[in-house]
C-alpha cells in the first residue's frame, strides 16, 4: 500500500519539478531581454514568472524595475512594495521603490527608501548612485560626489558611477575630468547607449562638434531608433553650421519620442530660421 502512494506521488512530484524549471526559464529569460532593452517582452516574462511563483521577491522586484522602463511607476511601487511584504530585509526592493518614487517626483520618499537599502547593504553601488543623483538635484554638489566616489572604491568596474560622476563634472563646468570619466565608461560599457550619448553632450560642450557626432552615431548604430541621439546630433550640426542635417535628425528625434520637444524647440527654431537666411 505505501509502495503504490510512493507511486502516486512519483508523477506529482515531477509535473512540480517541471513547473519549476519551466518558471526559472522564464526568469532567466526575462533577465536577458531586459539587459537588452526588450522591456515589453521582459515584463511578460516575470509576469508569467510571478504566476508560478507568487511569492518571489526576486519576481516582483524584477518586474518593478521592468516597469519603470515601461514608465508603469505605479504599478512598480505595488511591486516593490510586495517584495519589501514578502522580504523586509531585501535591499534590491527598497532601492527599487526609492527608483520609482524618483519617477514621481517624491524626492522625500525616495530618500527614505535609498537610505533604508544604503542600511540594509551599505556597499550596494546602484543606492549610492540613486542618492548622488538627488542630493545633486538638492543642490549638495559634494555629498553628490561623496556617494560616486565611494561607488566607485566599492566597485571599480561599475559603468553608471563614472557615467554619473563625469555628468556631475560636466554640470559644475568640469569638461576635462567629465571626459575622463566618460572614457573609462565607454572602456567599461561599449555597447551602452546613454554612455555614448553622455560622451557626445561632454565633446559638444567641448566645442568638439566632429567627436560629439561620431559617439552619436555610435549610439544610433547600437539603437537606430534612440531619439535622444538624433536630438543631441541635431543640435551638434547646429553648431557645425550643417542646418539641413540639424533640422532633419531633431524632426526625428521628436517624431520618436514627441516629449523631447520642448527640451529641444528652440535649437529646431533656431537652425529652422539660419536655414532660411
């Protein structure tokens, strides 16, 4: 009789293992097309990675930080907040939430939430990067650069920090060190977008018109389709002169992402109006 409910359990025991190779397939997965920049398809992965196992933090904060690419920050924060229910010492939750309140424009309850995470893992390199970006936003230039610098200690090979740290640099006028900066991030990051869009607006600054337009063809060679590069290469043949170039890729950086237009009508006015001299 206990041999045959052995028997019995057998093929449960396995349709179970299976669900749950099936579940971390999809994890993996997911985790992939979001270093990719799939995010639509990532968060339908978690999402079917969360129905087979609805009490995983690691799901919810997973999809969390997917949805706030897809700029679904209140269904982030529900994320966040369930992986914190499920695992109140989880520091990658509450960086997470302190992201999605940044979105919000909830610098209090960010802080609160960084500083909570900074608690949990004082040597976590993405919080650290969270808080420099608004104690700089606070006008606290120093402790903004305190956070980056300790980053960096912590994890020498980490991108954002020296993509961060070079913005910071570049914001307080210094060029040269932003760009040593940015260098190391290319060095560390050759296929990111940001790094070489960020590289781009420190060469433009630089008066290096040629520079700033080669890291932005880099950009739209590694993503065709990225408005920011086509806006910030618009405004580089601005200042080359090269008008018909300008107008062109502003035009398709706004018909890409039409929220850019009023960070970028005035360069379209003005090489609109040269244009027509």
């Amino acid at each position: 009789m206990k041999l045959r409910a052995l028997y019995l359990l057998i093929p449960l025991f396995a349709v179970n293992l299976a669900f749950a190779q099936e579940a971390e397939i999809l994890f993996t997965q997911g985790e992939k097309l979001f270093s990719d920049g799939k995010f639509s398809d990532a968060y339908f992965n978690f999402t079917k990675y969360l129905e087979y196992n609805p009490d995983s933090a690691k799901g919810y904060i997973s999809r969390g930080n997917t949805a706030i690419f897809l700029n679904k920050i209140s269904e982030a924060v529900r994320d966040f907040k369930k992986a914190i229910e499920l695992q109140p010492d989880n520091y990658r939750a509450y960086s997470g939430l302190g992201t999605a309140y940044v979105y919000m424009q909830n610098d209090s309850e960010a802080l609160k939430s960084f500083t909570r995470a900074l608690e949990l893992n004082p040597k976590d390199v993405i919080t650290l990067n969270s808080l420099s970006v608004i104690y700089y936003a606070d006008g606290k230039t120093k402790e903004a650069m305190d956070f980056l610098n300790k980053a960096i200690e912590i994890k020498p090979d980490y991108v954002d920090s020296y993509k961060n740290r070079g913005s910071v640099y570049l914001l307080t006028g210094d060029t040269l060190k932003a760009l040593e900066d940015l260098n190391k991030a290319v060095e560390l990051g050759p296929n990111r977008v940001d790094v070489y869009n960020t590289r781009g607006a420190i060469y433009r600054e630089m008066e290096k018109y040629d520079e700033a337009i080669a890291d932005f063809n880099k950009a739209l060679e590694i993503d065709p389709n990225n408005a920011e590069a086509y806006c910030r290469r618009g405004v580089a043949y601005l200042y080359k002169n090269d008008y018909s170039k300008a107008i062109s890729d502003m035009e398709k950086g706004i018909s890409l992402e039409p929220s850019m237009k009023p960070l970028i009508d005035k360069y379209l006015k003005e090489a609109k109006e040269k244009e027509g001299k």
